[in-house]
C-alpha cells in the first residue's frame, strides 16, 4: 500500500475476517442500530442486501446508471437519499457489464 498509494498502514489496524459478508455484517452491527437506514448502490453482491435486511436495518438503494457498459453514480439521487437520515453506506464496486 505505501509503494502503490503512498498509504502507511498500520499494523495495528489490520484484524482478520473470514470473509468479505462477515466484515460487512461486522461493521453494519458496529456502526448502526436497528431501524438505522443503511445505503447501497445497486447492482451489488448480493448476499449484502441480507446483511442489512437480516441485521433489522432498512435499505436504501441507490441505483448505478449504465454509462455505455461502465456504471456510473446518479450524484443527484445519492445527495438526496444520504440527506435523509442514511447512518451507513456500503461502498463496493461493481465490475463492467
């Protein structure tokens, strides 16, 4: 990461997780509450969409717009949803269709 990005990490920030869902769930039930909204892009992997449903969060979804086979974000639709009380936003990158 420092020769690549120029990010020094931290070893102490480094912990083991036995998967990506695990460390989703993990961080759904650390950093939010029952009824807390819980933002994601879709498409997305779709075992993150029981993540939040199964951890009793409501889901918020903000759909990526095809821009010619590449996805893109809808920057006005995102502003407004995460203006409305979103605690969370799972982050994750689709690949090109």
């Amino acid at each position: 990461m420092k020769k690549r990005h120029g990010w020094q990490i931290d070893e102490k920030w480094i912990s083991y997780s036995p998967g990506v869902v695990t460390s989703v769930n993990t961080a759904i039930l650390a950093y939010t509450k029952p009824g807390d909204k819980v933002l994601m892009q879709t498409p997305i992997y779709y075992p993150f969409y029981n993540s939040i449903i199964d951890n009793e969060r409501e889901l918020v979804t903000n759909s990526l717009r095809d821009n010619n086979g590449h996805y893109g974000i809808d920057f006005e639709d995102l502003e407004k949803k995460l203006s409305d009380n979103v605690k969370m936003m799972i982050f994750a990158v689709p690949t090109t269709r």
